[in-house]
C-alpha cells in the first residue's frame, strides 16, 4: 500500500523543517483551534498594547508562512487530488487566522483592557462579517432557526418553571417576554409495550469499573488494538492521538478513549450506549482506517465528524426518514448570546443550566459551567456587546444539511455515502476527493473497519425485541454496511453481554 506521507516525503521543491507538508498542515489545523479565549493573554493581570501587537504579529506570521506554504504546494510534483486535499486544509485555517487577528483587540478587554467604542464597533463588525462567512447568519437573521428555539425554550421553561426563584422567573419574563406562556409542570407517564422489559435505560446507572468493562469489551470486539481506554481528569468523552511514548507503552497504542473519571457513574446506561456509537462508532474506526489508507494517524480536528458522530446518537432510536434536527444547547445560548451582553448572557446561561442539568448538581458546578460556556459562546465579543461565537451553531446548521441530503439520497447514494466517509478521517468538503484517492494512491480497503452499530443491537435485546439484520436495515440505512455472517458474530457476543447487563438490573 502507497504511505501518503512517503508519496509527499519525495517532493523535493517543499523545503518545509517538517517530515512532510501533510504534517505541516494538518499541525497548522491542529493549533488554530487550540486558541481559546484566556490563552491570548495567558496569565496577563494586565494587558498593554505591546501585549496586544504582539498577538496580531503573531497571526501575522502564520498568515505569511500559510500563503508561503500554498505557493509551494502549488508548484510542486504532487498530484492533484493531494494538492487539492491540503490547500482546502490550508483555506479553512487562513480565514480562521484573519478572525483570530481580528479578534485580538476583543480578547484583550477579557483580560481589563479599555477599548474605544470606535475601536470596540469596528473590530466587532469586522469579525461578524467574517463569521457570516465560516458559519453562516446569525440566528435571530433566520427565522426558522429562532422560532425552533423559541418553541424549544417555551416547552422547557413551561415544563420546569418550578425549579425556578423568583428573581431568575422575572428575568425570563422580562429578557424574553414570556409572560404569557403556560407556566405549569407536568409529566406524562410511559408506556410500555408488554413485551418490553420494564426499565428505562436513560434512568439506570452502573458502576465506574463496569463502564470501563463495556467499552474495553467493545475495543475488543472490533480489534482496536492500538487503541487505549483512558479513564482521566476530563471534561468530556473523546478520542485523541497520543504523543507521550510513556502512555503509549513503548507505542503500543497510538490513540486513546478519554472517560472522564467525574462523569462515569452519572451517565446513563442508555447514553453509554449512544457514546459507543459516537466515540468508536464514529471517531476511533474512521481514525484506524485513515492510518491504512492515507497512512497517517495525525490528531486533527474534523468538523463533519463531529456532526456525524452526533446523527449516530440520534439514530440510536429513531429513523432517518422521521429525523428532524432540533436546536440544540449551544444553539440556544447562542440565540441568547446575539440579543445581550456578557452579564445577561451568563445569568440566562446559568438559569438554562438549572433547567436541563441533573438537579443534584451542586450551584457551584453550574457557575463554574456556566463561565466556561460563556467564554466560548462570547468569545471574539466585546464584554459590552451583543453578538456570540457561532461556531457550536454551525454543527447543528451542517448536521441539518447532512441529514437533508441522506434523507432525500437514493439508496446506493446512501451506500457509497457511507463507504466514503469511513474511508478516512476527512472534512466534509474533502470527502469528494476519495474517488481522486482511491484512483491515484493503490489502497487495500479489504483492511478497512466498519462500525457494527453492536450496542444498538444490544438495546434492542435488553428490551426483548426481535432483532434480525433484514429488520435492522429497514430500519437503520447503516446497516446496510453489514453482512449476515458478521451480523450473526456479532449476535452472539451481544448475548453474552446483555446476559451481564441484566444481572445489573
């Protein structure tokens, strides 16, 4: 099989320090997401103007040693597809460097550094243009977008007006007008069919060590074997590459699944499930086939995945034909965002949070989450401002697209969709270029992974549901991937594992 990084390795006129302009690159997309908010002015009391100069020299530089690097690619004996492959990652990361330059002056008054209002409104209006490009309009400019989270926000608040003060019901009222609506708490009972079990994963928690178990069980049944499950000090779920040739066990590893050790007993038995399908499902097995067929294991970040990832969640019991993508969380506090200032914002942010966490959630964690989501949703704004960063938007923006499309795809759309996506770990805007891949690079995809949907299948047959794979495939497009011999393997490991499961309960 060709090595993507040999083929590049060879061209003598990209006279880059790295092991290759791949590398070069794919570090450039890496960093240029790495620059949150505090990091601008790490550790500044006090931020000057030469603290500010020297962050747009910063940017500065990167934006010269970009288009120096795209003038090299352009003219070296690369082939097409690959020439076309980096200069979209160098495109992206070009215009997200403008942003960041732009934004310097917004980050400094973060960090108590007095703006002008000239100063203030110029550097605003120009990152919001910039924003319209990379993640499209505002949402209070689309008007579907803000009456889906209005609804979405009147079903909450009506549902949980009683875990309200006083106070936080007047701010609602009076910030979003919803004096009117029905301000009353109740529930409805589930049903359950007879011949279910009578459980609700979403409401069943087990043990720290059993949910390491689950997850190690599903590494092995897929035979990850280079990939390491890695309980930490985490916020989230994740799948990351590993670089500490310590952690690695002298490389036996190359990438990592991150438990966040806080989390693992306060996570429910049915969401574990719908993280298989979006840790490994998703991220690990696209991950293993990018090192076999474009042979490079690099840690980057890809957007479509992420919208991806998240479909497999929704999937996880519903229908794509009935699919229809709501407003999600970072898509409300960011409509929020948009129409108020810092102070505001933080008070909204921290009266969602009391809504939709878990109410044994202490008001200490719900503060220190609640900063935490403002800097991100307010980064590149001024303190004293309205405007938000849109970039959590646009995955709930692009994950509408990518449903649309396989919602209205014929069936072997669908199918090669598929087969494109688990080809490699690759943007969505590169995903197009596989055809170009697989014609120029000799590639043995008989090494490829395809996920096998395993814990959607066990779900079905905790609660004794009649499972075969013509019935899965009707119902679910991916498993369309499937076979029936791997269908039966994996039946009979399911039903050792559920038999576990069910002495849990």
């Amino acid at each position: 099989m060709s090595n993507f990084l040999d083929y590049t390795k060879s061209v003598n006129t990209i006279k880059s320090p790295f092991a290759s302009p791949m590398w070069w690159i794919l570090k450039y997309v890496q960093e240029e997401d790495n620059y949150l908010n505090t990091s601008f002015f790490k550790d500044k009391k006090i931020v000057t103007i030469e603290d500010i100069n020297s962050n747009i020299q910063i940017f500065e530089e990167k934006l010269i040693k970009i288009k120096s690097l795209k003038k090299e690619i352009n003219d070296s004996f690369l082939s097409d597809v690959e020439k076309k492959f980096l200069l979209n990652s160098l495109n992206s990361v070009w215009i997200k460097y403008i942003m960041f330059k732009s934004s310097v002056y917004l980050e400094a008054e973060k960090a108590w550094f007095e703006l002008t209002d000239e100063q203030r409104v110029f550097y605003l209006r120009r990152v919001n243009k910039l924003q319209d490009m990379v993640y499209w309009p505002e949402i209070s400019d689309i008007y579907s977008e803000k009456q889906a989270i209005l609804d979405k926000l009147q079903r909450l608040i009506n549902s949980k007006w009683d875990r309200l003060s006083d106070e936080e019901k007047d701010f609602i009222s009076l910030k979003l007008g919803l004096v009117s609506w029905l301000k009353s708490n109740t529930k409805n009972g589930i049903k359950k069919n007879e011949s279910t079990i009578e459980v609700d994963f979403s409401k069943i928690y087990i043990s720290k060590q059993k949910v390491i178990e689950l997850f190690e069980i599903l590494v092995d049944l897929y035979g990850l074997s280079t990939v390491k499950i890695s309980v930490e000090n985490a916020l989230n779920f994740s799948v990351l590459k590993i670089d500490d040739e310590n952690e690695s066990e002298n490389w036996k590893y190359n990438y990592k699944i991150v438990l966040p050790e806080s989390k693992l007993e306060l996570t429910s038995l049915k969401r574990i499930f719908e993280l298989f399908d979006h840790e490994i499902g998703v991220h690990a097995i696209r991950w293993y086939n990018w090192t076999k067929t474009l042979n490079t294991a690099w840690d980057w970040y890809v957007e479509v995945e992420e919208w991806f990832a998240k479909l497999s969640e929704l999937l996880f019991d519903k229908k794509l034909e009935s699919l229809k993508i709501e407003p999600g969380p970072n898509h409300i506090v960011g409509f929020f965002a948009e129409n108020y200032d810092w102070d505001d914002t933080r008070k909204f942010i921290e009266i969602y949070y009391k809504l939709t966490k878990n109410p044994w959630i202490s008001e200490e964690q719900i503060k220190k989450d609640s900063l935490n989501l403002l800097l991100r949703i307010k980064r590149f704004v001024s303190l004293k401002e309205k405007w938000a960063n849109r970039k959590d938007v646009s995955y709930t923006r692009w994950q509408t697209q990518v449903v649309d499309y396989l919602q209205s795809a014929s069936d072997v759309d669908r199918q090669n969709f598929l087969k494109d996506f688990y080809f490699a770990k690759l943007s969505f805007e590169d995903i197009w270029l596989v055809e170009e891949f697989r014609a120029s690079l000799w590639i043995d995809e008989t090494e490829l992974k395809y996920p096998l949907w395993i814990w959607k299948i066990l779900y079905k047959k905790l609660l004794w549901e009649n499972i075969t794979l013509a019935w899965l495939q009707e119902e679910d497009f991916r498993f369309w991937l499937i076979d029936e011999s791997t269908f039966l393997n994996v039946d009979s490991e399911v039903e050792i594992i559920r038999k576990q499961i069910l002495e849990l309960l």
